[in-house]
C-alpha cells in the first residue's frame, strides 16, 4: 500500500510490518525545504502505526544536511550508494 503525501510516498506493508524496506516513508519532492523538524513529524504522522521509523532521502545534499539534525536526536544515517550495470546482457 502507499499513501502520497506533500513530499513523497510512504510505503506500507501490513504483512511486514516490522521490515523496515518495505515500511518507509520516501521523500521525492521539495528538497530544499527539508528540515529535520520536517522529515520528522512526517515520519511520526505517517509511521504511527509502526514500532519504528525509516525515511529515504534520495538527494544527496538534503539527505546530508537533515542526517546531520537528525542524529542528534538519536537517529542511525546510512548512506547506500548504488550503480547502474553497463556491461553486456548475457542473461534475461
């Protein structure tokens, strides 16, 4: 299930709930208005169903500056980088 909110899409999950990759809430949009205060209240809104809470910020420049408010609240950064396979398909 996913529910849209003003940036981005939470995904939910009712038969995993405790799977953290598929209950998250994914910022898309408006990245220069992120704030911790922001991301957070979205993620506590949008989670409350959840035991736990987990945001994707796929730009890299909100997603370092809100890691930094974040943290010292008491939140885990993780940082996945991920690259795009340009070799030859030898396989469907």
């Amino acid at each position: 299930m996913t529910r849209e909110f003003a940036h981005g899409t939470a995904l939910f999950n009712d038969q995993l709930r405790r799977v953290y990759d598929t209950n998250l809430v994914r910022f898309e949009r408006g990245f220069d208005e992120l704030t911790g205060d922001l991301v957070e209240a979205a993620a506590d809104e949008l989670q409350a169903s959840l035991r736990h809470r987990k945001v994707l910020i796929p730009d890299e420049e909100a997603g370092a500056r809100v890691a930094e408010d974040l943290k010292e609240r008491g939140w885990r950064h993780y940082t996945l980088v991920t690259m795009a396979y340009r070799g030859p398909r030898d396989r469907s």
